[in-house]
C-alpha cells in the first residue's frame, strides 16, 4: 500500500529541507520511492500508484447520496437522531458532543475528502496527522476518531466500501492500570472540615446579600458533597424532587454533562442509586430548602440566580478554588492542592475507616465494576489487612500456642 510521509535531513551547509515522499510497493515486488514538495502533489502520485482496493467501489447502486466525508457526516447525525440500524435514538447530550466533534473536528479536516479515497492506508495516514496535532490533547484525538470510524462503519453498512477501511485502526491512550497510594488526592478529615466550616462562616458574614446567598448555596454543596461522595455532575444537577427529607434520602437520576452543558441520564446503570443523608445533613437542606431556595422557581437544589445548573468552571472557580485557597491548601505552584472531585474521595475515605467493604462502597458511590473501586481505593484498605493480620496472629496465638 502507498504511503505519503515527511523527509528531513540536513545538507551540508547546515540547512534543513524537507519533502514528502511516497514509499510504494511496485508490481515487481520492491519498495520504490518518490519525493514532491508539495504535499497535495504527493498525495495525487499516491493516489495513481497504489493499486485497487477491495473498500474502493463505486458509489452507484447504493443506498446514500454521501459522496464526501462531510455529507457522509450528516447523514451519520441524522441516523443517529432515529438510532443507528435498529438501536435506539442517542441521547441528547451524546448527540450533540457528536455534532461538537464533527463540525469542530472531521468536517474542517477531512469533510471534502472523497468517499472512494478511503483506502486503508490513507486512513492511516489521517490518523497519524491527527495524531501528530499537537493543538488537541489526546483523550479528545481518541474521541474525533472514535465518530469518525462509527461514521465510516455506518456507510459500510449501506455498501458504500466492501470492507470497512478505518476498521482496526485506533488511537491509544496510555492507561493506569493501578492507582498507587499517593496519586488519589484526599482531604483529610482536619481539611474537609476546615473547608466546609469556612463556606459556612462566609455564608453568615459576608456583607452583600448575592455574596451570602452564593456562599450559603456553596456550603451545602460542599458539606453535601464530602457526606455523600456524589459526583460533581450530581450535585449540580440535584432535581428537588429527588430529595426526600422524609426518608432521609436522596435518588440520584440525572447528572450534568458538563463538557456539553446539558443535563442527561447518569453516568452508567449502576449510578442510579439511593444515599443515605444523615440527620444533621437533612436539616442543613431543609434549612436551605425552605429559606433560600422558596423564592426561586427553578428544579435545581443548586441553582444559580438564573434557575440554570452550576457549571463546573463556575463550581471550581468561584467556591472551590477561593475556600482552598484562604485556606492555605496550595501546592508548591500555588494552586489548589485539591480538585472538587476529591470531595468523592474523601467519602469513600470515610467508608473505608469506617469497615465498609468493597462492594458496599461501590454500591454507594455508583461505581460500573468493582474493579474501579479496588484500583482506586484498593491501597487505602492496608490498614485493614495489617489489622486483620494482627488478629489472626492473635487467634493463632490463643488456639495453638
């Protein structure tokens, strides 16, 4: 297969040039070479030397419209909006990162390619240039690739290519295949209420009453975030009705997709779960409840003076980072030490003091696998194992001598 990539070397003066070169596997076996300048040129000479695929086929006789990329793109998004060969609709706030990442991503880069130049290498080759973007992290490259490959399998099922050809290509992410200890920042119990009590104090002293509103809302937040571990998508989207002050609970049934600035379904089927609110806790919110929250008409538990949800940036910028900071709880660049996820941590820190086991504590944070819960929060449980060594020690000891 033919291949277009960039040359550089070094003259003798001290210049560096540079080419693209087309590397080919000629009829007679052996690996030719050719050099252009530029690079559409050099695609054109690709484009003429590598031999018929299986995935190039004519585009007559099927059932799409789509010649480019960026048709194709559209008529993947239209799909998806009915659900995608018999599955159910995506929702909305999949949806629209899907509309994000094809208007901002594929179509600028590829919208114009033609669908009969999706040759496996050249696939490739677009992949790599994603890759080598330096712009985008690689988290996002991973996801622009993702829809692109589900957009390029859906016309294969409308017999567009004979064979998938962006199939078995990915872009990797390294992976944590363990947490050790230290890398999962938690509060301590010193901290966390050292944190909370200051949101207090400010939400009773502060002089502007925006200012003593804003800090009454961010008191809770926090206290209910540390008390429950709820993520910060749930918090932020906390319908009213999902607290039962009666019960003593709260049902955890959307969350806040902030990256959209939407709300959807949790996180994972699993996420739908009941918490457990303590008593002072369920006062702390009936407090807020009826007295800062009476005149508003939004559904939100925390929601900002327009009856939207908080968004993360607001969340961190303006409640956590300034408690962190008045604190002194900075790190030897001045940022916060902590980030607003850690309010989770701490919980499952509590859970773990208190001789929940693994399953208990995955169960209450609304974890998919039990997996997650032990590479997370596996290295704080070595107390436990030592404690639990030491009795056995001692049974040992009193039974057998």
């Amino acid at each position: 297969m033919a291949y277009v990539g960039k040359k550089t070397w070094t003259s003798p003066n001290g210049k560096l040039n540079t080419v693209n070169e087309v590397r080919w596997r000629h009829i007679d076996g052996k690996i030719k070479r050719k050099t252009f300048k530029k690079r559409k040129d050099a695609e054109e000479w690709r484009r003429k030397v590598e031999p018929l695929e299986p995935s190039r086929v004519a585009l007559t006789g099927v059932s799409t419209t789509a010649k480019t990329v960026e048709e194709a793109t559209s008529e993947y998004l239209n799909a998806s909006k009915v659900g995608l060969n018999g599955k159910p609709p995506v929702e909305a706030s999949s949806l629209l990162t899907m509309e994000t990442v094809c208007r901002a991503q594929i179509c600028p880069r590829w919208g114009q390619i033609k669908l009969t130049d999706l040759t496996p290498s050249y696939v490739i080759t677009l992949r790599d240039q994603l890759v080598s973007d330096q712009r985008i992290e690689r988290s996002y490259q991973r996801l622009v690739w993702r829809h692109f490959k589900a957009t390029v399998a859906y016309m294969t099922s409308k017999g567009v290519f004979a064979v998938d050809p962006v199939a078995g290509t990915a872009i990797y992410a390294k992976k944590r295949e363990s947490f050790e200890e230290g890398e999962v920042q938690i509060p301590t119990l010193q901290e966390a209420k050292a944190i909370v009590d200051l949101a207090r104090e400010w939400s009773q002293t502060m002089k502007n009453k925006k200012s003593r509103r804003h800090w009454k809302r961010s008191y809770v937040m926090t206290r209910l975030g540390f008390e429950t571990g709820l993520r910060l998508g749930e918090l932020a989207a906390l319908p009213l009705h999902a607290v039962n002050l009666q019960t003593r609970t709260i049902k955890v049934v959307q969350t806040a997709k902030f990256n959209v600035g939407v709300i959807g379904k949790p996180k994972t089927s699993n996420a739908y779960r009941e918490v457990a609110l303590s008593s002072k806790m369920t006062e702390e919110l009936r407090w807020y409840i009826d007295e800062v929250r009476q005149a508003e008409e939004s559904t939100f538990v925390f929601a900002t003076q327009s009856g939207d949800f908080v968004r993360y940036s607001s969340l961190r910028a303006e409640m956590w980072v300034p408690l962190l900071k008045a604190l002194d709880l900075v790190n030897h660049e001045g940022k916060a030490k902590y980030t607003p996820h850690s309010m989770r941590h701490f919980r499952a820190s509590t859970l773990i003091r208190s001789g929940a086991n693994h399953l208990a504590i995955k169960k209450e944070l609304g974890h998919s696998k039990i997996e997650l819960t032990i590479n997370l929060y596996g290295h704080l449980f070595k107390e436990d194992d030592e404690a639990r060594r030491q009795k056995v020690e001692e049974i040992s000891t009193a039974v057998f001598g």
